[in-house]
C-alpha cells in the first residue's frame, strides 16, 4: 500500500523469514559459523534455540541458499507428526525415489518424471528407513551430504526424537550420513534434558541460543531492512522513534516488523516521509486495540486526586493518633489474645516467691509450689509459659490486695502497647518484670489492684465475656512479705 509512496521496491518489514533481509549481526555470524562447522565436520545434531521471534526460520531460510552445491537438505516445517508420518516426510522432502516401483515398473525411479511421493503408500517402516538408508547411502558415494533441519523443534514428540536419534545411526566407518539440524524454542533445550533422551542429549555435538537484538542492533536492523527494500533516504525514522522502537519490541525483530510496519502505514496516512516518536504511537495504539484514541483513566483525572489526598491524609493523621496512643511502638500489630489458655473459673493464686516453669509451648500445665497448692500457669500472648513471681509489683502506692493478670509477654515493648490498649478500653492496668527459675526475664501485665476478691471476679468475667483474654486473679503480697520472699529465694538459687 505504502511502498510506492516511499519509493520502496517491495514491503521491507514483512513476516515472511525472507533471507534477503537477514541483518548478519555478530550473534547472526556466529550462528552460522557454529552451523557450517558442523556441517564441514559431519556432526551428528546441531541444536540452534531462541526465545519466539528472534529471527530462527529466517536463519534456517538464508542457510540453506548459502550451502554448496554437493550439500543436499530437507527443512520441515511441521513438527506435529507421528513416528511413520515424519519419515514420510523427510523421504518426501528429499525428493526420494524408490529402487523399485510399488506400480511394478521403473516410472517411479526416473527423475525426469514429476515427483510423486504415492509410492510410499502401504510401506512398512522399515521398509521406509531401508529406502532412507539407500538413498543416502548412494549420496555419500557421490560425495553428497544430506542435512535434515527441523524447524520448531519444541514440538516433537519423545518418540519421534527417539526415532531421529536412530536414523542417525545410519552411517559409514567414517562419517555420518544424517546431519540433523533442530531449531527451536527455549523449551526445546528443557526437554532434552527429560531422562528419556539424555542418549540423543549427548550426541549434540553443537549448540547455538539466538538472543533479543540490543539497542544499536535495532537501529541497524531497521535501516538494513530498508535499504533492501530499495530505501534512498526516502523515509527516515528519528531518534527519538528508533529510541521507542527498541523500548516496545525489546529487540525482538519479530515485533520490530510488526511495529514499523505499522508506523510506514500511519505515516503514509499523514503524508509524512519522517517517522516521528507521535506517529510511532498512533501505530502502537494500532496494535494494541485500535487506532481510537485511548479511554482516560479515572485515576488520571485531576479532579479525582483531590478528594484522594484528602482522605490519605485523615488515614495517616488516624494512624499517628494510634500509634502514639499505642506507646510509639510496633507493638499495635500484636494480638494480645493470641496464643492465651482455654478459659477457666478464675482462681485465687497463692502469693508465692517462685513458681517452678511450666514447659514451653504448653497451654495450661499444673505446677507445684513450696508455699501453696498446685496452680495454674498460663501460656502468654508471646506463646510463652507464665514466668514464676518473684518480685515486687511495680505499682505506685497502690492499694488493694487482688490483681487480674492478663498477659505474660517476652518484651518490654510488647508489654507496654498492651498496658496502653487495655488503658483505652477503660481498665487499669500496669506491667511488671519477672524471673523465671533459669532467671530469664517476662513482662507481665496486670489490671487492678481490687479491694476484694468480688470486684476482681467481676473484673476478670467482664473480660472473658468480652473475649479479650482469659485472666486469672492474683492475691498481692506486703511488701516486708515480698521481701523476704526474694532473699529466701535468692539462697536457694
């Protein structure tokens, strides 16, 4: 459509692999010199991978009109054969004939005749390797080569490799009379990997993986393609565009086809020989859903944006007011509940000095104490074991003799966001610091002191029905007591 208009010869960005257009960088080079190394050398498997539209059918095109003349080749196309119907296809495709006509006369033999490739009807498939077989056979004493390139390698099945592994068997003392060429995506080298072919795996003697063009190759490739298209300087692409170019195809040649075949297009509809950055976008939007100009996004509208920040605004402001309410610490995040025993009839504990530790892990564990009866010690909201008493409260004069106990933590900084939120809810509470029998140290957190033991059942009710912990009441101890509780266990220690 837009050839004339730039005084192209032909269309210079098609899909078609035409190997005119082949842009030989220095992986494209390399490519072929692995290729034809192999092929002077007479190794068995070559594999060449890459990722789609890295330019793999083009190579495959372009390398079989540069092979000599004594090279004969066979390309197929579709992989998605079976075991008998594939060698139909490679003895199809190399134009074999057989030794003997199936008809009962020499017609089929006679190379003058137009091929027909009928006579393989009814054939066994050993009847068709014997056929292969000969017919190489007969080749390398021309002094013939046969290459069989199999494009799209991904697709074969296990047993179709399996099978190629076998024909190239097909051999002489001192050469291969098979090279096989695979071609294929990334995937292809994933499967040869699968443990039913680390046979053929291991007869690749050649491998080769095509990569994205880079950004200066892109630039290349483009004005190669349209100086082979006949391009004088008659449509120039900017920089800027180039620079775009390469950011949407990520040098895939396959897509940079696509995209500046688009772009001629719209600049032909402008009537413009230079492709600028703004008619590269028209043939984006081409490609991705239309040439309509695009929908506005709702978040793209200023007026929107207002009443957004207005609101990130309360949400941080909301967040501060907590977090400073909370003690300044990260410990808002901790579910105080977590971890808490089953709930059980609130007990009055005896004042004890120290409280053999319950194993951790454990929910709720009988213990025995020297100044009292068996009690119960909780797991704390940490997933801790309730630490023995073995000190003073750390309250401010208060009076009292009954504490709810709450939670048992493992930091102080846990323990001082669970005083401020059971604060917020209306209890007083307060923390203190404990010992364990190993002298590891808890926070443990209490609400009170009651006057009597009445006002802390109903305390400890009030919060089991609220589901906020499962407490148990503690009856305080003077301060001469607590004392001579810690020296008495101090000695023992």
């Amino acid at each position: 459509m837009y050839e004339r208009y730039y005084g192209l010869k032909e269309k210079p960005f098609s899909l078609t692999p035409d190997p005119e257009f082949l842009y030989l960088n220095k992986q494209f080079q390399a490519a072929f010199e692995n290729i034809l190394y192999g092929i002077r050398r007479h190794e068995g498997f070559t594999t060449i991978v890459g990722d789609v539209g890295t330019g793999k059918t083009t190579l495959c095109r372009s390398l079989l009109g540069k092979l000599q003349k004594n090279v004969r080749t066979a390309l197929i196309l579709n992989p998605l054969l079976t075991e008998e119907d594939m060698l139909k296809a490679i003895l199809q495709d190399f134009g074999v004939r057989p030794r003997q006509s199936v008809l009962g006369h020499e017609a089929a033999s006679n190379p003058e005749l137009p091929y027909d490739p009928t006579w393989m009807q009814g054939m066994t498939r050993k009847e068709l390797i014997d056929e292969l077989n000969y017919f190489l056979l007969d080749g390398a004493e021309k002094n013939i080569f046969s290459i069989l390139i199999i494009d799209e390698s991904q697709n074969l099945s296990l047993g179709v490799l399996e099978q190629l592994r076998i024909l190239s068997n097909l051999e002489t003392s001192k050469k291969k009379l098979l090279q096989i060429i695979f071609v294929g995506q990334l995937e292809f080298e994933e499967k040869l990997h699968l443990p039913q072919l680390r046979q053929l795996n291991q007869r690749i003697s050649i491998r080769y993986e095509l990569t994205p063009l880079s950004s200066q190759d892109t630039f290349q490739y483009i004005e190669h393609r349209l100086a082979v298209a006949g391009s004088q300087r008659s449509v120039l692409f900017t920089k800027g565009a180039l620079r775009r170019i390469y950011k949407f195809s990520k040098g895939y040649p396959r897509l940079i086809n696509i995209l500046c075949d688009r772009a001629l297009l719209a600049g032909y509809n402008a009537r413009t020989r230079v492709i600028t950055v703004k008619i590269l976008k028209t043939a984006a939007r081409a490609l991705v859903g239309g040439e309509k100009a695009p929908r506005r996004h709702f978040f793209r509208s200023g007026r929107v944006w207002v009443p957004v920040v207005v609101l990130l605004a309360f949400a941080t402001a909301a967040v501060v007011y907590f977090w400073i309410m909370r003690g300044s610490t990260p410990s808002l995040s901790i579910n105080f509940d977590k971890g808490l025993p089953p709930s059980t009839e609130a007990a009055v504990l005896p004042a004890v000095d120290r409280v053999p530790a319950a194993p951790a892990r454990t929910a709720v564990q009988p213990v025995k104490s020297k100044s009292g009866p068996s009690v119960l010690a909780p797991v704390g909201a940490g997933g801790l074991y309730q630490p023995a008493v073995s000190s003073r409260l750390n309250t401010a004069g208060a009076a009292g003799d009954y504490l709810v106990q709450v939670y048992s933590l493992d930091t102080q900084e846990q323990a001082a966001a669970a005083v401020a939120d059971l604060k917020m809810k209306s209890y007083s509470a307060f923390s203190a610091v404990r010992w364990d029998a190993n002298r590891r140290r808890w926070y443990v957190v209490y609400t009170g002191p009651f006057s009597s033991l009445e006002r802390a059942n109903a305390a400890a009710e009030s919060m089991r029905q609220s589901g906020l912990a499962r407490p148990l009441i503690i009856r305080r101890t003077s301060t001469a007591t607590d004392s001579r509780q810690g020296k008495a266990s101090a000695k023992r220690s």
